[in-house]
C-alpha cells in the first residue's frame, strides 16, 4: 500500500506514470471497518473478508488479485471515503511502487 | 461512472483535522449509510464544478460532525434548524450552494415544521435528507419515520398505530405543495438504488445551480447498529421493511416549468439609503421664546376624546410642530387597558427641557373631545391648568373653579366648514391661538407629517385656520 | 443630520437600516409587530431580505445563517417571542456569531398581557438559554436612544462577535419622539471568519459544538475572558444630579424617565436626589454603583423597576450591603406614576433616618 492510495483525485504523479493493463480494486486494510458492503456488492465476487484483523480490529476487505470488471460499485458500496480504490484498464498511475 | 480512477473525491478533506482520534475514517459506524451519501455528495460537488461555493449545514444527529469532512464552508447548526439557517445563508449567500443534510428526528419531528416552510417558500436549498428509521445518536429512539411494529428503545412493544401513530412519509407529503422544484426518494439497498441515488443528488444540486427552487432527496439508509444487523442484513430488512412504506421514486419535478430566479445585488449611496428610508435632511426654525406666554410654557398636555375624534392625530400635529420649532416634543398614546374604555387619549409634551416621564399625573393642559373625557379628567388637571372642551358636544360645564376655561364649539365650527371631523384640528388651532406655544406657520409646514391620509392635509389646514380665528375673535 | 418625529420602534428599523443590517427575520408579536412592520416596508426598497419566519425559533436561526455570512442581521420580538429565541440565542453565543435581537418587553409570565413590563431582565441579562454565555444588552429610554443604540448595537456585535440586545418596553416603543438619524454607515468590519461561498471557506467553521471537555472547557474560557473585557470597555450609564445626592434612583428603559421626573421634583422641595441610570445592563455599570456607594454622599439606592425586581440584584451584588438597597417595582404592565414613587422616596427617607 502506498500513500498516494489515501489522497485524493488531485495525487501527483511525480516520477513518471504507466498504464494499466487491467482493472485492479485496492483496499486499504487500515481505512476498512469490514462491513463487507464491497464484498456483498462485487458481481463477479472477486472481494471478500480476510480472516485477519487490522490494527482497529476488523476483518479489512481484499481482492483475490484477478476478475475485477473495473464496474465501481464496490467503491460507491464502500460507506468510507478511503478505504477502496478502483483502477480502471487504462488508468494511469505512477511507474514506480504498487497502487 | 466514465472515470479511469474511483478514489477519494476532492470534496473531502485529505486529513480530517477536525476529527478526534483517526483521521483518515469517517465516525459513522461499519455500514452506515451516511458513508455512502457523504462519498455521493463529495463526488458530486467537484464535478458539479461547485466546491468552492458550496456550504454544508451539518444538523444534529449522526452526521452532527459531517464538517469533519467535506472540503467546502461548513456550518453546524442547533437540531432540526437546518433549514431555517439555511434560509439565512442563502439568503446572504445566493451565488453559495447551500446543502442541508438532515436525519429524520432532525428533519421530520423537532424540524417539521422548517422543512415544510422552507420547502413552501421554494427556498433556494439542497436537502439530503437520511431517512433510517431510528435515532442513532442518541440511542436508538423511535423516528418519525419507524415503521410500525418495529421496536427501538422508545417502542420497545413495537411501534403502533394508536399510540405514536402510523411513520411520516415526507417527500410526498412535500410533493402536494407548489414550493418545491424536485423531490425524489431513493435508497441505498443495492448498486442500482445507489446509481439512482448519485444522480438523484446531482439533479437536486443541477436545480439550485439553476435557480429553479427547493430540491430535496430523501434517501432510504441502513443503520445496522440501531437496528442490530449486521450490514448485509440491514439492507434486507430495507428492502422488505421500508420498502412498502417509502416507495422509492420521482416524487415531483416540475423543473421543466421554472423560471430562473437569481436575486439581483444592489449597493446603495449614503443619499440613496436616506431616500429609501423617508429622511429629509432638515433644519429646525426655532421659535422666538419671548412670543411663548410664560403661563403656558413647557406643557405637558393630556388630549383625550372617543376613537375616531383624531385625538392622537391632534397630539401628533402639536407635537411634529413642536420638534419643528426646535422643542423638546414627546407623545404617547394611551396603553392597555384603558384603551377598550371608551375614551382614547394621549400625551404630549412641548418643552424647552429634557422631557422626563412622558406621562403626568396632573397635566398642565387638558383638551377634551367628549363628555366622558371631561368628566374623567377634569379632575387630574394641575391647578391654574387650561382646559379646552368640545362645546358643540359636550352638555356639561367644568366644575372645577381653580383652573382656566376655554369652550371651544369645535365640532360646530367644522361642520360650517362642511367636514365634521376636523374638530380635532380646529381644537389645536384655538389651543395654539390662545397659548402662542407654537407658530400657525410651523403647524402647517408640518402637517403633512403628522396627518396620515395626505388627501386630507389641505381640509385639516382649514380646520386650524378656523380654529385660530375662533379665538382671535373671542380676545379681540 | 435628518431629524424625524417618529415611534421608537420605527426608529429602530430606520436606524437597522443606517446601519447596514442587511436582513430582518421576523415574527408577528404584540407589541413588537411595528418593527416587524416597519422593516417589511423599509428593507426590500433598499433591495436588503425581510422575511416573516414560521416561528420565534425559525427567525432566530435565520439570523444564525445570515450572520455566520457575516451580514449584518436583526430580528425583533417580545417577551414570549423571546423565550422561543433562546436556543438561538445560546447558538449565537457559542458560535459567537454578532446580531441584533429586540426584545420589545410586555407583561408576564405565560402570555401575561401586551403591556410594558421589564420582567425579561433575568432572561437576557442572565443569559436564558443554556451555556455560560453573556448578551451584550443595551437600555434605551427615549425614541432617540432606539436610534443611537440600535446602531451601537450593531458595532458592538461585530466588534465583540457576541449576539446584543436592544431591551425596550412597549413603551418607549409606542412613543414617538424628535430623533434626530445619523449618516449611513457605509463600511462595516472586516470579518475574515465568515463564511462567503468562496474556495477559502473550507478554513472556516462555524460551529459550537467541541466533544472533548478539555476543549469545551477552554472555550467557554475565551468567551470568559471576553466577556470580563467588554465588563471593562463597554459600561455605559448616565447620571443625573448624583454628585451630591443622599438617595440615588436606580432604574432603566422607561422608569428611567420617570425617576428623572422624580428627581426633578424631590430638587424641588430640597431632596437630594439622583439618579443613575444603567445604559448597559451586560456589562452592569457596578463599579460605579460601588463607588457611589463607598465614597460618595450616597446613603441610601432605591431601585424601581416594572418587574418584581430583577436588575435590583445585581444593584445589590455591586453595592454588597455597604449601604442599604430598597426596591419598588409594578408588575402586569402597570407603569409606576411620578407622585407614588416620590411617596416611596419619603418612606425609604423615614426608614433609613437619611437626611435628605
């Protein structure tokens, strides 16, 4: 998890940028309440729950990694500002580091 | 949704500062629904291209601390004032778009009555108004909006029909007033209820940008932990609880139908204000002391008739001409009570001094219309006052042989002149002819002011002129 | 200089105007409703808001919102109107937002009567609403003083960002007197914390809500503290023949013109009598009530108010029992008559063995 995944759509993108190949949802684990709204909202079912705890105590969402259609409702499903980002195919982000 | 990244909105604040503790997270509870609408609204306000002039009325309840939040003017306000506050703001502010965000204790029960008003006026306000049921702040209370047989702490048999009554459905009880421009309901249960609840809101918004009157979105909203679900659960018991009540769906919009309204500013000069409000920059002329008859100097004069005898206009006219003259001039009419009694009667006071209580015990001058003012005052009357009385219709004399007495055929006098109700102005022009207090010049400059009807100003000048002669022939 | 014989609760509106009030939020109350009125007429012609809200407690949080936009804002009421506009009240305090609020006094408790009391002396002095929190409270006792401490009210407000009040009586409303209305103010303070609709709003926040004790605690310390500077910068009062009086009249609003007569009177059959008259109720003119009391020829204050005497404790509080206080008040709108209180003046005179 980088920083950048905690601003806002006006994140630099200083050092240079790629572009996605596919979409890919990122959860925070540390801005997660583990509601599972993202989970229950996901129509190909690629999010669920991890059985570990982050630091407040819950049950923090995560991608399996593959199957993301990039559809976004996992983001307006997510009641927290910060806690999921969606990347579309094509989206450009920085070149070094994860997203 | 045609954006290549879905994160944060700009319409948050990057770091919560204002948020105790985590300041990364929201406050709301794993679930909540308010998450889900702040995310909408965020969103919406950027690309509304709206930020900067937007202001958020934070209410009381849980979203009391909604300007924890969003990046945009912020204003927390007393519970279910939303409204009337907004109504403030935007009136000051009408370039700001102003959003009240309310629950449904704030909106619908102790703020019932603003949201009606503000949406029957066509306030130019945004309201998104949370409807999930229940109070959460304060513990889990019955709402207005608790559909029956539902239990909270309140209701803990459940809600019922003869008790707390049947829940308030407020958008179509909104939707049978002209005021308002758009009202839908949404909710929050599944991904298409929430894509109809983003555009609802930027269609909420789009109409006061447009000027085209009061929007308003309810919106159908979890609380899982008020209602002890988990979040999943909660969204159910949504859809099969609330949905048959608070059918979701366009309840008004007559948008199409608007004209713009977008109040026009305007500074005034200092000349421009003084107009408006009716100054005219004047100069008193102040009267020759020595024309004052020393026995009659500084009166406190008591006028006192019937209503409708112009007994407060005579006292006006006296006192006008007195302020005019550069005196020290009050009056007051009679108060309370004794105004249902019969006579109607006020002071004045024409002085070279400061004027104390603006009411006497025992006038200097009494001037009395009828007979039960006469016979009512002639009493209180300071020995060596004046008295002036109506003769043509008072049937009595005074008693009293320590004061002076001028009968005045003041009606009679103003019936030869064909207008008998000017008795009262013949009253002050036989009063000012035989005490020279004030100049008959200064008395008709300032007539106007004291003569309301103005069509009547010119026959009231008779009045007077009749009144003066009256005494100059008695004394000549 | 435009002088004008006018009610003085015309000339409040008029002088709101001159002020730069920007917006009237109103509701109609006996024997407030002429400003109400007045303003309906007045304001719009100079393109500025009049409303008539749904409700006493609506109107005051217009004016909330219409201030934390750091206009110039005013309602007006009496006394039942009053107590609903408390909670605004507390609002206003604690976000500490400047208005104007009339309170146009009749008679109570409950719906009492339309008649001139002065029984909202606990309620505005003291606060009312919840909070520890201070009106600013200014006393006119002549159409003239509705115009000049209207505007003052207006300075003091944004000057203090604190909520002032205009305390009349039905009264001084009703009379109608010469006033003579200043120059419009043109300028009003900057206020860099007011919400404008602008990109720098999102530093702004106008709030009285603070969770955390610790915090809430050092905020009621700065209202405090701000409070005992307008106690130190703001008393206003006027005196009439008190350098040599041996009893000294105390009261405001109307009986302050009556107790002028009183005076007028006792001076004539060779009393020595004054009179102070407090302007400022928030902040009390005390220091100079204790002074009078302490050093001066003072032997004895009697206070008269049309209420069963309330401004008549914090009389005591300042002299603290360094002379005797004696009261007479009316009650139910009755207004006390120059000749009962000169009565009153010789009983106290007998009782307290003063020489006067």
């Amino acid at each position: 998890m980088t920083s950048q995944s905690r601003g806002t759509d006006t994140a630099g993108t200083a050092g240079g940028t790629r572009v996605l190949e596919a979409h890919v949802t990122v959860v925070d684990p540390e801005l997660c309440k583990g509601c599972g709204l993202c989970v229950a909202a996901c129509p190909p079912g690629v999010l669920s729950l991890a059985p570990s705890f982050n630091s407040k105590g819950y049950h923090p969402a995560r991608y399996s990694g593959a199957g993301c259609t990039g559809c976004g409702f996992c983001f307006y499903a997510c009641p927290e500002p910060a806690a999921v980002t969606v990347y579309k195919k094509g989206a450009e982000v920085p070149a070094e580091g994860g997203i | 949704m045609a954006k290549k990244i879905l994160r944060k909105p700009a319409g948050f604040y990057d770091v919560f500062e204002r948020k105790p503790g985590d300041q990364l997270t929201t406050h709301y509870c794993p679930g909540c629904g308010h998450g889900n609408v702040h995310k909408l609204l965020a969103e919406a306000v950027v690309d509304l291209g709206i930020q900067d002039r937007t202001i958020l009325v934070s209410p009381v309840g849980c979203s009391v601390f909604a300007f924890y939040y969003f990046k945009t003017g912020n204003i927390q306000v007393a519970h279910g004032r939303a409204p009337a506050v907004a109504t403030g703001i935007k009136r000051a502010l009408p370039h700001a778009v102003v959003v009240s965000y309310q629950g449904d204790g704030d909106l619908a029960a102790i703020g019932g009555n603003h949201i009606l008003q503000s949406a029957n006026r066509g306030e130019q306000i945004t309201v998104l108004f949370i409807n999930n049921a229940i109070y959460g702040m304060t513990g889990g209370q019955m709402a207005p909006t608790t559909v029956l047989g539902m239990r909270t702490t309140t209701t803990p048999y459940g809600r019922k029909v003869n008790n707390e009554g049947p829940p308030i459905r407020v958008v179509e009880l909104l939707s049978s007033l002209d005021g308002p421009a758009y009202l839908e309901r949404t909710a929050l249960w599944d991904n298409k209820a929430i894509r109809r609840t983003r555009t609802a809101i930027r269609n909420a918004l789009q109409c006061q940008i447009d000027g085209l009157g009061f929007s308003m979105v309810e919106i159908l909203s979890p609380c899982p932990s008020g209602w002890k679900l988990n979040p999943d659960e909660a969204h159910e018991w949504m859809r099969e609880n609330m949905a048959p009540v608070f059918p979701p769906g366009l309840k008004k919009d007559v948008r199409a139908e608007r004209e713009p309204f977008f109040p026009e500013k305007r500074e005034l000069t200092a000349e421009e204000i003084r107009a408006a409000v009716d100054l005219q920059i004047e100069e008193p002329t102040p009267y020759p002391s020595e024309l004052v008859k020393p026995e009659y100097a500084d009166p406190a004069i008591k006028l006192a008739g019937f209503g409708g005898q112009g007994v407060l206009s005579a006292g006006a006219i006296l006192a006008n001409a007195g302020m005019e003259q550069g005196f020290q001039t009050s009056w007051i009419p009679s108060y309370g009570p004794e105004m249902r009694g019969g006579t109607a009667h006020c002071f004045v006071h024409i002085s070279r001094h400061a004027i104390g209580s603006p009411t006497v015990s025992n006038p200097d001058v009494l001037v009395a219309f009828n007979r039960p003012s006469l016979e009512k005052f002639e009493p209180e009357l300071k020995p060596g006052g004046l008295l002036l009385y109506d003769s043509t219709i008072i049937d009595v004399t005074p008693k009293r042989t320590d004061i002076e007495v001028l009968a005045v055929p003041a009606t009679g006098l103003a019936d030869e002149l064909g207008f008998s109700r000017m008795a009262n102005t013949v009253m002050v022009g036989a009063y000012v002819a035989k005490t020279g207090i004030l100049s008959r010049e200064a008395i008709e400059q300032t007539l106007p002011l004291a003569i309301k009807r103005q069509n009547l100003v010119e026959t009231n000048r008779k009045g007077l002129a009749r009144g003066i002669e009256f005494v100059e022939g008695l004394e000549s | 200089m435009a002088r004008e014989f006018i009610k003085g609760n015309e000339a409040i509106v008029k002088a709101a105007l001159l002020a730069g009030c920007r917006a009237f939020y109103g509701y109609p109350i006996t024997p407030a409703s002429e400003i109400a009125h007045a303003a309906a007429k007045y304001f719009p012609r100079l393109g500025r808001t009049f409303l008539q809200a749904e409700s006493e407690i609506a109107s005051i949080q217009m004016v909330y919102g219409a201030s934390a936009c750091g206009q110039r804002v005013m309602t007006a009421s009496s006394s039942p109107g009053i107590s609903l506009k408390q909670e605004g009240l507390s609002y206003l305090a604690g976000s500490e937002l400047p208005c104007l609020v009339v309170d146009i006094m009749r008679g109570g408790p409950g719906l009492g009567n339309i008649a001139p009391e002065q029984s909202d002396y606990n309620q505005i002095v003291k606060g009312g609403g919840h909070g520890n929190y201070k009106n600013i409270v200014l006393s006119p006792n002549s159409a003239q003083e509705m115009c000049d401490l209207t505007m003052l009210a207006f300075e003091l407000a944004d000057k203090w960002r604190n909520p002032t009040v205009l305390l009349a009586d039905g009264y001084i409303g009703q009379m109608m007197e010469p006033v003579d209305f200043p120059e419009a103010v043109l300028e009003v303070p900057e206020k860099p914390w007011a919400l404008q609709g602008e990109a720098a709003d999102a530093d702004r926040l106008i709030n009285s809500i603070y969770l955390v004790p610790e915090i809430l605690e050092d905020h009621n310390r700065q209202l405090q503290r701000k409070y005992a500077k307008i106690e130190e910068e703001e008393v206003r009062y006027e005196e009439y023949l008190v350098e040599d009086a041996e009893l000294v009249l105390v009261g405001y609003g109307i009986v302050s013109r009556i107790l002028r007569s009183v005076v007028e009177r006792a001076r004539g059959e060779g009393r020595k009598v004054g009179l102070l008259r407090p302007i400022t109720l928030f902040p009390f003119p005390k220091v100079r009530l204790r002074e009078l009391a302490e050093g001066g020829t003072a032997q004895v204050f009697l206070v008269s108010e049309m209420s069963n005497g309330q401004m008549v404790d914090d009389v005591r509080l300042a002299v603290a029992e360094r002379i005797p206080v004696e009261f007479y008040g009316r009650m139910g709108g009755c207004v006390p008559s120059v000749e009962e209180i000169l009565e009153v003046v010789g009983e106290t005179v007998r009782k307290h063995g003063a020489t006067v």
